[in-house]
C-alpha cells in the first residue's frame, strides 16, 4: 500500500451535489457525520466527468486537514428511479431491446446541460446519437463534455439514433474484463 493509501476507508453515500464547472462536489455518508468532498479529478479517474445529484456512490475516503475527501470512487449507482422523471420517447420501447442494445463507444459531439440534450457519435457510424438528460440522470451522470470517450447504449427511436444508457468508456472497459 503507498503512503497515500495508508489510511483510507471504504464508504457508501450519496451525492448531494457535483458541479464540473467547480471541478468538485460532496457526497453525504450512510453512517452520518460531516460531507466528503468529492474531487473532479477523482471522478475523473473513475472515467466520468460528472455525476448525478442523489446517485448512490462507493468511496476509498481519507481523513485530511480540511475534512475527508475521497481519494477513489469504486462504483457510482443511478438515483433512485421514483425521483426521476419519465421519458416519453422510452415508454413506447419494449424493454427487452433496451437492454439487449450492446455497449458502442462513442464520442460526445456536443452536450448542453441547460438545453437537456445533445450528441454524441459512434465509433464507424456518421448517425449522430441524440443523448437526452434524463438518460444521463438514469446512468448516474449529469454532464458531458464535447470530446469525452463513452460507451453508450443505442437504440433506433422514434425520431432516430438515441442513447438509452451511457457510461463513462474508462467503466465500460473495466466491467468488459
């Protein structure tokens, strides 16, 4: 173990708010007690950019001069779905193709927050893939930034090529092994 590891520990909680533009956010423990500041550099190397207010986390945490801060993410779980709102253009798909659609990396395109949409391009194909927030919300995200390398879930939609789920690419190759 490096002196850096020494005294860490495993924790579970949820995010009560990541802002990317701030670069960093705090999760709030199961166990109680003060926040946890939760870096963008260590969501980063989790291969995400953001994460989803109320998505459930799994932390290695350390003890620092200026509170506990978490040194490694180890999972990142969706919010609860009741807390989320419905998504017209999934209702109408059958659920089984949903989750048979296989993970394709991608490239964002362009993502606007504020907008709650946008693109994203999949290795081989020219069809831009309409990315919507909410799925974002559901794969335990809530931002993207242009350039960043996914792996998304696509499916043939009502108004063409869409994302149904999306996962950092760094993810998807660590539960591909």
């Amino acid at each position: 173990m490096t002196k850096d590891r020494e005294n860490t520990r495993k924790l579970k909680g949820q995010v009560k708010w990541f802002d990317p533009v701030k670069g960093f956010g705090f999760v709030v423990a199961e166990e109680g007690g003060p926040d946890i500041l939760l870096h963008a550099n260590v969501l980063r190397n989790f291969g995400q950019s953001s994460v989803a207010d109320r998505a459930g986390i799994e932390l290695e945490v350390q003890q620092t001069e200026r509170g506990i801060q978490a040194v490694e993410v180890l999972s990142i779980e969706p919010p609860d779905q009741d807390a989320l709102s419905g998504l017209a253009d999934l209702e109408d798909i059958d659920p089984e193709e949903i989750r048979a659609a296989p993970l394709e990396p991608a490239r964002v395109k362009w993502f606007d927050k504020g907008k709650g949409f946008g693109f994203a391009n999949t290795f081989g194909r020219d069809e831009d893939v309409f990315i919507h927030i909410e799925v974002l919300r559901r794969s335990g995200m809530a931002d993207l930034q242009s350039g960043e390398a996914l792996a998304i879930r696509v499916i043939n939609g009502k108004r063409g090529r869409m994302a149904t789920e999306v996962c950092g690419w760094e993810t998807a190759v660590k539960h591909s092994d």
